[in-house]
C-alpha cells in the first residue's frame, strides 16, 4: 500500500530533480569541453612550431640517409631471412597524442614477430618509450636495450652516435636487422617504412664491394659505424617530422570535434532551461488561477 503511493506521488519530484541534475551536469561537461578545447588548441599551435622545425632539419639530415643507402645498393649486399639471428630496431619517441605514429610500427613488428619461421631468433632494439610499452606486454624476453628521453627535444648527431654504438657493443651477433621507422611524405601522411642495416661480416662479404678502392679493415669498420650513425640520424629526423606534423592534425581535429560538441552541449543547455523555466511559470499561473477560484 504504501509503495503504491510512493509510486503515484514521484514522477512529479522525479522530474523537477531530473531537471535540475541534467541542468549541472550539462554545465559541468560544458565547461570540461572548453577547457578541453583551449588544451588542444595550445597543443596545436606548440606542434606547429615544433613541426616548421623539425621539417627545416629534415631536408639537410636526408642526405646522411641518402648516402649510407647509396653505399649499401652499390655494394650489393645479400640479405638471407633464413639466417638465424634476427634483430629489429623500432623508431618511436616518449611522446603520444600524435595519432597512429607509433602503434603502425608496433603492428608491424608483432606482425614479423608472429609469423617468423621456426629457428630464428629475433632480438629487439627500442627506441622511445611507447614502442618499449607496448613491446614489453609480450616480447619482454626479447629486448636488448631501450632507450628513452627521445622526442622532448629535437633529435642530434650525437644522440645517433650513442644509439648506434650502443647497437654496435650489443653481446649479440645479429646476422640480419631491421629498422621500422616512420617516413615523412607531407602534413597529413607519412609511411611506416623498414630501413635495412647490416652487419661488418655482411658488409666484407658483399660480391661487389671491390668497386671501392682502398678499403681495408679498419676503413670499412669505420665506415659500417658511421654509416649506421647517419641511417639512425635519418630516422631519427623523419619520425620526428612525422610525429609533429601527426600531432598537429590530431590536435586540429580534436579542436573541431570538441567545438561541434560544445555547440551541441549549449543547444542541449539553453532547451532544458527553457523548459525548466516553462514549466515553473506554468505552475505559477496554475497556483494564481487556483487561488482566484
């Protein structure tokens, strides 16, 4: 019986307290979405900076990539999957809110990870922490080295020189390596791309390396290590150019996105108060007339 009353007597005192939550909440998330907005646009204009930058460092940084290459192709280096050890390097940065930038890497190297042939053994190298958080879930055995502090400020010559010799003193003799790295094409697109490196042993081997006069031991020795440094440095460049540039975009759609949601949030604002207000004058007029009669 009694819950039979509380039944018919709510709705009234449900509604009017409806109303008045909805009304908060909506000011709450409609101030949370402003703030959110003026946090994307700061972010926007920072990685604008940010990326006139990095673009005017990568065009002199690619001729370091260009011709550790040139060397490699001419030499005719030969690459066996079969080979036994295996090694790949993965070019990221500590740094998110940049879109896909380093999930794309990740993917491909679970990818080369889950369908290598049996007998092969693939150690890891990585570059930045994202790449080390989202390897270590599964392939924490597998990690050599990693390195963090990458993509808070703009990538030097001697970052590379202590990437690559830390590579270079690795206890292990890798037969085959790989570096996945993201390569600039414009503001709104960029390549997930795999640089070969290679090894002194392979370098020595290669069918037509005689084409280059005077080169003994010690020369090719130094040339594999700065050839490694330069390729480092390339990629290097062209993830942080692609990380920025990738930013930018995010942060200008998440602007937009959050602009249409705090005009929505307004519109949803300015109806509920209206009927709110509607309906307390409804009442009002109702009590006068009640009153009167």
């Amino acid at each position: 019986m009694f819950s039979r009353v509380v039944k018919n007597l709510s709705p009234q005192c449900v509604i009017q307290a409806r109303n008045m939550a909805t009304l908060k909440e909506i000011s709450v998330r409609l101030k949370s979405v402003t703030n959110i907005q003026k946090i994307t646009k700061s972010m926007k204009m920072v990685s604008a900076a940010k990326y006139a930058r990095a673009e005017r460092e990568l065009k002199p940084a690619r001729s370091y990539g260009r011709g550790a290459r040139a060397f490699f192709e001419k030499a005719e280096i030969e690459r066996d999957d079969k080979q036994p050890n295996h090694l790949v390097v993965a070019m990221t940065s500590d740094r998110g809110l940049c879109g896909a930038v380093h999930s794309n890497i990740v993917r491909k190297i679970k990818h080369r990870l889950a369908e290598q042939p049996t007998g092969v053994s693939t150690k890891i190298v990585v570059i930045g922490d994202k790449a080390r958080t989202m390897l270590a879930r599964l392939y924490s055995k597998d990690i050599l080295v990693a390195f963090n502090e990458i993509g808070k400020k703009a990538a030097t010559f001697s970052d590379a020189v202590i990437i690559a010799e830390s590579i270079l003193d690795l206890d292990y003799e890798f037969d085959l390596a790989d570096l996945y790295y993201n390569q600039f094409k414009s503001v709104v697109s960029y390549k997930t791309t795999t640089l070969p490196l290679y090894s002194l042993q392979s370098i020595s081997q290669a069918e037509k390396l005689n084409v280059y006069d005077s080169l003994d031991e010690e020369v090719l020795r130094c040339y594999n290590e700065f050839a490694l440094t330069s390729l480092i440095f390339f990629a290097l460049k062209e993830c942080a150019t692609s990380e920025q540039s990738s930013r930018m975009t995010s942060m200008d759609s998440a602007s937009k996105n959050a602009g249409e949601m705090i005009d929505k949030l307004r519109l949803t604002f300015n109806r509920t108060r209206q009927a709110v207000i509607t309906r307390e004058l409804i009442e009002i007029i109702s009590g006068a007339a009640a009153l009167k009669s």
